[in-house]
C-alpha cells in the first residue's frame, strides 16, 4: 500500500481513490478502486448515451439546414437559449416534475448536448466557402455527396468543437446525477457526511480525468476524421477557428 | 398534519387553505411563490455579483493574455492550450479542486469561474484582432498610425462583434455555471434551487430567475455593442 498522506489534502484524496476506507459516520467501507471504477463507468454510460443520440440526430439536422441553408433562426437561437438555461436548473425541473432516475437524467443530458452540436453544425457548413461548392457541384456532385465529401469536411472543426462542448457539459453534469438516484462519480461529491473531504476530491479528480479523456478522444477522432489534405489547417492556428458561435456568423475570412 | 388527514375536520381545514394543500401536494403554487418571493431576492443577488466579478475579472485576464499573444505570435498556442484545458476542466470539479488551497465560499467559485470564461474570451478576442483584414492594416499605416495607434484606433474596434460575442457566451455560460457555486460553499440561485430541490415552486421561481437573469445581461451586452459601434449602426440605417 502506498502512502501518499504527506501530499495532504491531495494526498488524502488519491488514496480515497485506490483504497478502501472505512466511512466517515462509520460501519460503511467506501473508496477504492472497486467502488470508485463502478462510479465512473455509470458516469461515462450516462454520459455516453445522450451524448451519441445528440450526435445521431442532430448533425444530420444541422448538416441538412446548413446545406439548404434554412433555419438559421432556429439553428442559432437553440444554442442562446441553451446557454441560458441552467443545467442544474434544467435537472432540478425535471426532477420535481417528472421524478428521479437514469431516463430522466439521461433526457436531461440529451437536452444539454443539442445546441452545441445543432449550432456548430449549421454554422460550420455555412461558413464553408461558397466557391467551393459551386465547384463539386460543377464536377457533378449530387447534394448528398456535396454534403459528404466537401461540406462535412471542412466543417469538421467547428462541428467538433461543437460536441466538445456538449461533452464536457454532458460529463460535468453528469456529477449531479446522483441527486437523481443515479450513482455516478458525484456520489462522493453529493454525499460528504459518508465520503468526507477526501472523497469529495478524489471523485472531483476524477471527473477531471473523465472530461480530459473524452476530450481527448474526440480531438482523436476528429484527427482520424479529417483528410490528409485538410490536416495542415489543424487545431492551434488563430487563423479563423470558430469554437464558440454567437448568434451570427462570423465574417468571412480574408485570405 | 398528514396523520390527520383521514379526519374530516382536517380536511376541511386544508380546503380552506388552499396554499398548504398546495404545498402539500407539491403543485405549483403561485400563493406560496408571492408570500416567499423575498427569499429569492438575496442569492439573486448574490448570483449576480458572482457572475459580474466572474466576468469582469476573466476579461482583464483574457484582454491581456490575447494582446500578448496579437503582439507576440509565439505565445498564442501555448496560452490557447492552456486556457483551454482550463475550460475542459468542468467548473464543478474545479470548485473542490481549488478548495483544499482557497477554501470554501465565493472565493473558490469566483476562481473557477474565472478559469473557465478565459478560453472563451481569449478565443473570441483574438479571433476578432485576427479578422481585421490586412488592407485596412496596410493603408492605417500609411496614414502613418504607430502600432499602439493601430491597435486601439483600428484593430479593437473592428474586433468589437467578435469580443461582444464572447462577452455574451461568458455571461450565460457564468450565470448557468453560477448555480453549481453553492458546491463550493458559495451562495446564488443554486443553493435555493438545492435546498428544496423536488418543490416544484421553488425549482421553477429560482431556475426562472437564473435564465432571466441570464437574458437581461444578453440584452444588456447586446445594447452596450450596439452604443459602442456607431458606425456600424449608420452603415444599416442607409
């Protein structure tokens, strides 16, 4: 067993996490690698669920309305008001009216991922330049392929940015699921007469943990995603990224 | 009370004071919400001036990182990373991250929040200096603007949508995010939510002010744009 006491509270917190302690009022064991992988694998479920609905149906909603371009009230307008919204109060609305539980977490969750990936989407195939399609179509590109093989693409990094966001919003209210009877990685967190500071930390570490690795794993995806022909415009260049869209779109760039 | 709720007198009674069977049955009660509304007004308030040093904080922090990053192009990947992982980080987790150094209350939360507006607001700036297009550059210079003239004559004003824009995404973002301070021991609309957190009055009333809250400072922001950039406004009126 190592012992990382000397760290203090941080200390105290990763040892949360690797071993099993007795509870804070007592009688209880809790903590440890055991417990703490069973409350984040409930987490990521929870999470992972409403997050690829969100994906499934909405980016093809948002690559449609961007290609038509139709909707940009509705596309644009769902993201402010989802930023307004709460996501605690969204949760606790739910709760009150329609009562605790994994669907109902997972609903609410659902609702959170929406705007992000609608908005980007539609922003994103919008701000592809106009001439370029012109050009596909030009070849002969039928609408379905222009989507596919030239607007997707080069939207790639708004619309990743996008379901980013939705994730890392996911994935932090996630930690306030267990309000609802749902046992993720905010049980520690919710209930510190049982966890005691040092759960607190330790769960609030590995949420952290938990929203890096998806982020991560999606700026992997969308690396796997992008053509090589498009890679060199890749993350980390100032030149015209848009990862938080606002109501109109942006100008367009000067090349 | 509920043990006598098989008497008829008890049930009369309770008819007779419709806003208790109200509460009681967990409705929606506008009775309860107009006697108890003065419990609102306080973490209102307080959410507000959370939000408000949130913001105002994040944004001399932002404002500066991107000038150092328009002027020194060097530091742009290196802050961009690093803001960025503070925006990934969610909030939440970050108020018990910082409590074993900071402690609980609304220090803790005015730090995390602050952390997470600086990605958004550094984005938004930058991309905006970095929108400015280089003809307009080239010909200020001609006029034989110095580089600080440029940038606070030129630049900044063009740049304005864009940093008005993520003024706007950091202000509801904060006033949503500001509802989980009660985590870190601070007060606002959250902690009313949470205390009664089934009472579907109290859910509705307190989550209501938070998106209230949260479309006045929109409006708000979208009217300070629109005073700050009056040619823009000539340019629709012709």
């Amino acid at each position: 067993m190592i012992t990382l006491g000397f760290l203090g509270a941080f200390g105290d917190a990763i040892e949360f996490i690797f071993n099993e302690r007795e509870s804070v009022s007592g009688g209880v064991q809790i903590g440890g690698l055991g417990e703490m992988v069973d409350l984040s694998l409930t987490h990521i479920l929870v999470s992972a669920v409403p997050m690829a609905a969100a994906v499934l149906l909405f980016l093809p909603l948002g690559l449609t309305l961007g290609h038509k371009n139709r909707g940009e009230f509705l596309a644009i307008s769902v993201s402010n008001v989802g930023r307004a919204v709460p996501s605690l109060a969204l949760l606790a609305f739910f709760l009150a009216y329609l009562g605790i539980g994994f669907t109902n977490v997972a609903t609410v969750l659902f609702l959170l991922a929406i705007p992000p990936i609608l908005t980007n989407t539609f922003v994103g195939v919008r701000q592809v330049d106009s001439s370029v399609v012109d050009a596909a179509r030009g070849m002969g590109m039928s609408d379905l392929e222009i989507i596919r093989k030239v607007e997707l693409p080069l939207a790639l990094p708004t619309i990743f940015a996008g379901i980013r966001v939705a994730t890392v919003a996911v994935v932090a209210t996630a930690t306030i699921a267990p309000l609802a009877n749902v046992h993720t990685l905010g049980v520690p967190i919710t209930e510190p007469q049982t966890y005691g500071t040092a759960g607190q930390l330790g769960a609030a570490i590995l949420v952290a943990f938990v929203t890096l690795g998806a982020d991560g794993l999606l700026r992997l995806v969308q690396r796997a995603m992008t053509p090589p022909g498009l890679r060199l415009s890749d993350d980390n260049s100032p030149e015209g990224k848009t990862r938080l869209t606002l109501g109109t779109l942006r100008r367009e760039r000067t090349t | 009370m509920s043990a006598l709720l098989g008497l008829p007198i008890a049930q009369v009674q309770i008819q007779e004071r419709a806003g208790d069977s109200c509460i009681a049955t967990n409705g929606f009660c506008p009775d309860w919400i107009a006697d108890n509304f003065d419990r609102y007004v306080d973490p209102f308030f307080e959410h507000v001036f959370l939000t408000v040093v949130s913001v105002g904080i994040g944004f001399a922090i932002a404002f500066s990182l991107a000038l150092l990053a328009h002027r020194l192009r060097w530091t742009f990947g290196p802050i961009s990373a690093v803001t960025q992982v503070l925006y990934t980080v969610p909030s939440l987790a970050a108020f018990f991250l910082l409590q074993p150094i900071t402690g609980r209350g609304n220090l803790t939360a005015i730090v995390a929040l602050v952390a997470y507006t600086l990605f958004i607001l550094f984005a938004n700036i930058t991309t905006g200096l970095q929108n400015v297009s280089d003809d307009v550059k080239d010909s200020a210079r001609g006029m034989g603007l110095t580089d600080r003239q440029l940038l606070w004559r030129v630049e900044l004003p063009l740049a304005l949508p864009e940093i008005f824009a993520g003024l706007r995404i950091a202000t509801t973002t904060t006033i949503g995010l500001a509802t989980l301070a009660f985590f870190a021991g601070g007060g606002g609309l959250g902690a009313v939510i949470e205390q009664q957190l089934f009472f579907k009055s109290n859910v509705v009333v307190a989550g209501g002010l938070a998106v209230a809250l949260a479309a006045v400072f929109d409006l708000l922001i979208l009217g300070i744009q629109r005073l700050s950039m009056p040619w823009r406004r000539v340019q629709l009126a012709t």
